[in-house]
C-alpha cells in the first residue's frame, strides 16, 4: 500500500467473461499526487492455457481526468482485441 492510498473505484467483475480485478486510486510518491488504474486479467484460451494479463496506468493525479478518455479508449480497443 502507498503513502495515503486513497481507493477511487474497484471491482472484481468478469472483464469480457475472463475472471478479472481492478483498483483505481491516488497515492503520494516523492511528493507528487498520482493516479493510477491497474487491472489484472486471468484469460483462458481454448486449449485452457492459462494466462496473467497486467495493465496499469500511472499519471500525475491532477492530469488524471483530461488523460480519462485516452485511457478508456485504450481499455476499448485492447477489449475489441480478445
């Protein structure tokens, strides 16, 4: 846990039927505000090979909110890709 880790948005819903985590949150690091996304994703193929999918975005927290569409966008168009 980071310094004053505060959790904006979690969840632990399926993502795109894969079992999947999620935090959302600011911390302090070296005197800065950031915000970060990470989410991990656990997909199966159809020989049931199983792997761990990782992706986190960090940002300085007071660009968090104008980098919020690039970020969903991304999160889009990886999901497009499954």
């Amino acid at each position: 846990m980071s310094k004053d880790f505060t959790r904006l948005n979690f969840s632990t819903d399926d993502f795109d039927g894969f079992p999947s985590s999620m935090i959302e949150g600011s911390y302090d690091h070296l005197g800065t505000r950031l915000h970060t996304y990470n989410r991990v994703v656990i997909p199966v193929t159809s020989t049931f090979e199983r792997y761990l999918v990782q992706f986190t975005v960090t940002t300085l927290a007071d660009q968090a909110a104008a980098a919020a569409a690039d970020v969903q966008g991304f999160l889009d168009a990886k999901r497009a890709e499954y």
